[in-house]
C-alpha cells in the first residue's frame, strides 16, 4: 500500500477542502510534513486510521467530533455539514480511492446531531482508466483489512514518542501477533487449527457412523483426551502471563526501591548478585546438556566392558590355538587347485597325493569377510575400551563441575536472602520492609511457576499429544468400514499429512523470520547504539537488548527511553523490509506460499525526543526500509542533522500553516526559503492549510 | 547459523515432495481459503469452505 494523496474535508483543524500529495518515488520515498505544535499533525496521523480502520490512536481526543469547529459553528439551523477524508493509494499493481465520511447536521436548537454515520466507499481503477467500485465477496471496510490489517496499525501509523513501548515485555504478543500476520505465519496457524479442528472433527464423526461400536469407542476416547489437552494448554498459558506479570511487578518495586536513599549499595550488590545467579543457573543448564549429550553419545557402551572382555578372551585364544589368523587365504587355495600347479612346482593333477593335501588346507582357512571381520573386531575393541575411559573421565568432570556450579548456586542464593533482609530491614523504615516482602514472594512465585508447574504442564500436554496422535491413527485403521467410512477414513489421512506439512511450513517459516528480523535488527541497532548492547528478537518475538558477560548474552534491564524508542523503531523498520523483501520474492516466484507486501511508515513525532546521534542514523536508515516514509515534525524535531541526513530522500515537502485566534505569527526557514508557520487568523477562526514547499 | 536461501528452499521442496499429488493439492487450496478470510478476527464459515475443498479434492 503506498500512499499518492489524501483530501481532508473540514476534518478536525482543517477547514474546507485540502489535498496533501505524498512522495511516491522509490529514491525520494520521503514525504516530510511541518507544523507547530496544535497545528493537527496528530489530527492528520488519525485521518489515515479513520479512513482506513475507523480507528483513532489513543492520544487523539474527542475522536467523537471530527469535524471543523468553524465550520459547524458557521452552518444555520438545519444545515448538514459532511467531513470526509479521502486517500488515493496503489496496492498489488491497482490504483484505490477510499473515503470515509460522517455527515452532522444543526438543529433549530443548534444542537449537532449525526445523521448519516462513518460511511466508507472503495474504488479503483480498472483496465480500461475508468473508476469503478471495488464489489466482491467483501465490503470496502473487510477490503481494505485484507491490503493492511488492522492490528498492524500500530507498527505502521505511530506516534515516535510512545513507540518505545513495544520494547516493553507486555508488548511481546502485540509484537508476536503483528508479526505473524505480517509475514503469513497466522495464515498457517489458522489453517492448521481448522484443519485439526472442525474438519477434522466432522470426519471422525462420519468414520464413527461407518465402523460401528469400535469407531464411537476411539471416537469417545479421543474427545476426552482432547478435552483434557485443551485444559493443559490453557494452563500453560496461564502460567506464563503470570510470570510476566509477576516480572513487570518485580520491576515495578525496584524501580520505587531505586528511589529510595540508604538503598543504593545493597540495590547495586542485588543487581550483580542477580547478574552471577542468571550466569551460574545458565551454566549448570549448559553442563547438563553437556552430560546429556556424551550419555547420549557413548553411553551404552559402559553396559558393554564385560561384552568387549568376552570377545578380546575369544579371538586371543583362537590366536593362542593357532586359528587366527589363518595362515592361507581360502582364494589361494583354490586359485592352486584350479591351475593345478602347487607354488613349489608341483604338479597338482585332480585326485593326486599334492592335490588332496592342498585341499586339505581350505579347512584352515575363512571366508575373506571373516578374516576381515575379525580384523576389525580386534581393532575396535581396544578403541572402545578407550571410548569407554575416556567418557568415563568426561562425565566425571562434568559432574565435578555441575557440582561446584550447584554449590556456588547455592552460595548465591544464601547472599540473595541475606541482601533481601538487609534491604527490607526495619531501620530502612517501613515501605521497604513492605516492598521487599512483596519482592520476596513473587520472586519465589516465579521460581514456582518456571521451574516445576510450566516444565510439569509441558510435559503432560505432550503425553497427552502423543496419546492423541496413537488415536488418530487406530481411527483411522478402523477395519470394518463401508466405503463411505473408507473415504472419510482416507480424507482424514489427507488431512492429518496436510496439516503436519503445513505445520513443519510455519516452522520453517518462524524460523526464518526470528533469523532474518534478529539479523536486521542487529545490523540497525547495531550502527546506531552507542553502548554496547546487542538487540535481539528472541523465540517468542520478545525484543530485547542484551549485553555480553563473560560470553554469554544477558538482557539488559534498565534501558533508556531513547534507547528503546530506537530499539522499537528499529523493529518497525526490519519488519517492514522483511515484509517487502518476501513481497519481491513472491512476484518473481508463481508457485511462492508467503505473499509478504509494500507497507509504508507514517509516523507522527519521528524523532521524538532523541540525542543527536540517535537521530542523525534514524534519519539515515529510516527511508531505505520502507518503501514509503511520511513523518510529522514539529520545528524543535527538524534539526540540522535529521534534515541533512534525509534532504536528499526528500520527494515531497509540506508546511501546515497554523492560523491562530491570537495575534502571533512566525515563519520556518526551509530550502533557503521563509514558510509562514503561524499566523494571526483574518475572521477570528482557527484553522490549518497545507502549503507545499518548493523542491527544487 | 542461520539457513542460506536455497537451504530454505531446499526444505520446503522436501516438505511438499513427502506429501501426493491430490495431498499437495489440497494443501494449496487450504492455504487460498485461508488467505481469502486473513482480515477477519473470527473468520466466518470457514470450516465451510475448507470442508468444500475437501470434498472436492479427495474424492
């Protein structure tokens, strides 16, 4: 979806019918909009969430009255005044016109009243240049869902100075789920749960009605275990935003111990006692998959020293008796009697005295893979034992040193507990013996829940899985089915091979998503950040910046606002480029699953209230990610590196002039030239005008 | 590490040659049907379709 232009109708500040034309060039993809602070760049941020979603961001007041105030105040008794905002944008190769429009009439009391409600209307041109309306199987408003989504909203039409929010760790599964519906992995969540689901059900049933008492008796079986899965999974669920409740709690009550005096050097101690605790637990995890891994490797051979003994005692008895090795090859001899000449130059004539003797020696010899066999046998026991030492040796260091981990574990936590007493000790005062009980229980809450009742809920769902998966198949070999249950049967089988293929898809694909939007993330963050942090997404699509210490990467707590304003942006920024880049793919490609799209950046406040750094390389990358950047700025926002940085992407530049009530006025200095920025209103009533600035 | 492109192609190839033809085309079909209903929160009568693609596919 990229945006060409967009008419507002005496919508909120802007009086009257005004057109604002955006950049639409691949090089100058960027469209800056100056205006001062009321001017209504937020107003115009939401003229595109209305006409799109019929939808307002959060900080956009009195979103009930969109219309011009002067120009409901100038209409008579029983006049109708219509606000509309109308955008032009190309999306897949087709040109679309939407309007959105609410039509408030005066009565005779001079009281508004709505008499037509939010309409909206899609139209696009067709092959021929004519307009037509957009019918199908959809309406406008599902249409234009179906071009960007509305719970993409967020990631495309924001406001710069609240986006650090999606650095928050409860903004994961607004991140999870934009994510997912961006880059097609929703798409095979949903087919999959159909498939499993209500499909799959219907079939069952049919197979039930076509096999009789064995078919209803797995049927009746299954549904319990589904039941009971279901239950699990909720469970898990539960669990885990309960731990991120607890942990935004945890947070929450440092951050007020933090301000409190006399704290501060247990704080500091807390916080690196926390920092060895997470670097331990995780190094006691890497030693028990270490030690998984060699039992896994060679432990089976320390059940078999005795086996290993057994055969070395029987071929060195066999050597000791002379039967190994075997003098001859058994090709040799016969090689002899089949040329009947002995290699002493005897004559070996068949049935001769020479000939009987030679043959006699075939007895002492084996077959070549025999010999072979024994050969090798004989080698491999003595690396064996070897293998067998040698692992011996490797599990015990790694239990010695899981064991000395355990213990320092243990030390830890002592220190932890006896920090927690100072901290929350009574000469403090009283709050933060409060606070500090409260931390105390939800850190031993969060222990609960991720070391025994998560772990114990996994475990079960996929006994119960497995369970299911045994069931599935007997139903499915239900014998004694007509042929109606036989192609129910065959159906089902259909179903259960598309959905683990679609299944094993989406893995593939989360996968390569997590890899690609980490990559990127990491290289813009990267060339941004001045500490040395690295950002990351993680499993579960949580964004987070990490540190390394001592090699491994710990997440940082405690980043700055701008920090995490970069962070988030940075986000945005990868996933719209992860989302173009499979969009390119797909069109080159007829037989491509992920279809991806072109999603432009509108972003009031861009640059929000970031160093000069930061902005110097937001403004840098910012237009090489999308293919389309609208930006509101105020004067304060528009410094000298932001627009040095973006001057040369700039297609399209506008001013919005504010018309003021009081006598103020000034002016902004753009491209060399003055802009009136504000100005005294000439018949009292407040408004703003789009003015387009020269390029030249 | 992290799969080149034609690894993850490569993957994908494998999955889809492990299904058969009429399974492959099913497959295909879900996906169109799902894509038609992405924009709906609850997407409405899609066991529906789903289930007409099935019956027309496996017969």
């Amino acid at each position: 979806m990229i945006f060409e232009q967009m008419t507002l109708c005496d919508f909120r500040q802007f009086a009257g019918k005004q057109t604002i034309h955006f950049a639409v060039d691949g090089r100058k993809n960027v469209t800056v909009i100056h205006g001062f602070n009321g001017s209504g760049k937020t107003a115009l941020l939401n003229a595109f969430t209305w006409v799109l979603y019929n939808d307002f961001s959060p900080d956009f007041e009195a979103s009930d009255r969109l219309e011009n105030e002067s120009a409901f105040s100038a209409l008579q008794p029983g006049e109708r005044l219509r606000t509309s905002v109308e955008v032009v944008f190309r999306d897949s190769e087709r040109k679309y016109t939407a309007e959105r429009f609410i039509e408030v009439e005066k009565d005779e009391n001079g009281t508004r009243r709505v008499v037509t409600p939010t309409s909206v209307s899609l139209l696009y041109v067709d092959e021929s240049g004519e307009q037509v309306e957009a019918k199908g199987p959809h309406n406008p408003d599902e249409t234009l869902q179906r071009m960007l989504p509305k719970r993409l909203c967020p990631f495309f039409f924001f406001n710069g100075e609240r986006i650090e929010r999606l650095a928050s760790a409860q903004a994961y599964q607004e991140i999870a789920a934009g994510v997912r519906t961006l880059l097609d992995i929703e798409l095979f969540d949903r087919a999959v749960s159909h498939l499993e689901g209500e499909l799959s059900r219907r079939l069952r049933q049919e197979i039930e009605s076509h096999t009789g008492d064995e078919g209803r008796r797995l049927l009746g079986e299954r549904a319990k275990i589904d039941e009971q899965l279901d239950d699990k999974v909720k469970e898990q669920e539960q669990h885990e935003r309960n731990v991120a409740a607890l942990e935004e709690e945890r947070d929450s009550i440092d951050a007020k111990l933090d301000t409190m005096s006399g704290l501060a050097l247990l704080l500091t101690q807390r916080k690196e006692a926390e920092k060895r605790e997470i670097e331990i637990k995780t190094g006691i995890r890497g030693r028990r998959q270490d030690l998984a891994r060699e039992i896994s490797r060679n432990g089976y051979l320390w059940l078999v020293p005795d086996v290993l003994d057994s055969a070395r005692a029987v071929l060195d008895s066999a050597r000791e008796r002379g039967k190994l090795p075997s003098m001859f090859r058994l090709q040799f001899i016969e090689d002899l009697l089949e040329s009947k000449r002995c290699i002493c130059g005897a004559d070996l004539a068949a049935g001769s005295n020479g000939y009987k003797q030679v043959e006699s020696l075939k007895s002492q010899t084996y077959s070549d893979e025999l010999q072979d066999a024994v050969n090798r046998t004989s080698g491999a026991i003595g690396i064996l034992k070897r293998r067998i030492e040698e692992s011996q040796t490797d599990v015990d260091r790694l239990q010695i040193l899981r064991d000395e981990l355990r213990t320092k574990k243990t030390e830890i936590e002592e220190e932890l507990s006896e920090l927690s007493n100072k901290i929350g000790d009574r000469e403090h005062g009283e709050d933060p013996v409060k606070l500090e009980n409260r931390r105390r229980k939800i850190e031993s809450e969060i222990v609960n829940l991720r070391e025994v009742r998560i772990p114990k809920a996994k475990s079960e769902a996929t006994d119960l899985r497995e369970k299911l998966q045994q069931l599935d198949r007997d139903i499915r070999n239900v014998e004694r089915a007509d042929a109606q249950g036989q192609l129910a049967q065959r159906r089902l089988a259909a179903v259960e091979n598309v959905t683990r293929a679609l299944s094993r898809i989406r893995q593939l694909r989360h996968a390569e998503l997590r890899d690609d939007l980490s990559h990127q993330l990491e290289d813009v963050w990267g060339r941004i950040a001045i500490k040395d942090y690295a950002a990351r997404l993680d499993n579960e699509f949580r964004l987070q910046l990490t540190k390394q210490i001592d090699g491994e990467a710990m997440p940082v707590r405690g980043a700055s606002t701008g920090e995490k304003q970069v962070l988030s942006l940075a986000f945005v920024g990868a996933l719209g480029a992860k989302a173009r880049d499979t969009y390119e793919k797909a069109k080159n490609s007829a037989t491509s699953i992920f279809r991806g799209g072109l999603y432009p950046l509108v972003i009031d406040s861009a640059f929000g209230n970031l160093e000069v750094e930061y902005r110097r390389e937001v403004a840098r990358w910012m237009p090489t990610l999308a293919p389309q950047v609208i930006i509101m700025v105020s004067e304060s926002q528009w410094r000298q590196e932001v627009e040095q940085e973006l001057l040369s992407r700039i297609g399209s530049e506008w001013v919005m002039r504010l018309e003021t009530t009081k006598n103020r006025s000034r002016s902004i200095s753009l491209r060399n030239r003055e802009y009136s920025y504000v100005m005294a209103s000439d018949d009292g009533a407040e408004r703003t005008t789009f003015v387009e600035v020269e390029i030249d | 590490m992290s799969d080149t492109e034609s690894e993850r192609q490569l993957k994908l190839h494998n999955i889809l040659k492990e299904l058969d033809e009429e399974e492959r085309d099913l497959l295909s079909k879900v996906i169109k049907a799902e894509q038609q209903k992405l924009h709906m929160k609850q997407p409405r009568n899609i066991n529906e379709d789903l289930w007409k693609v099935l019956v027309e596919t496996i017969r």
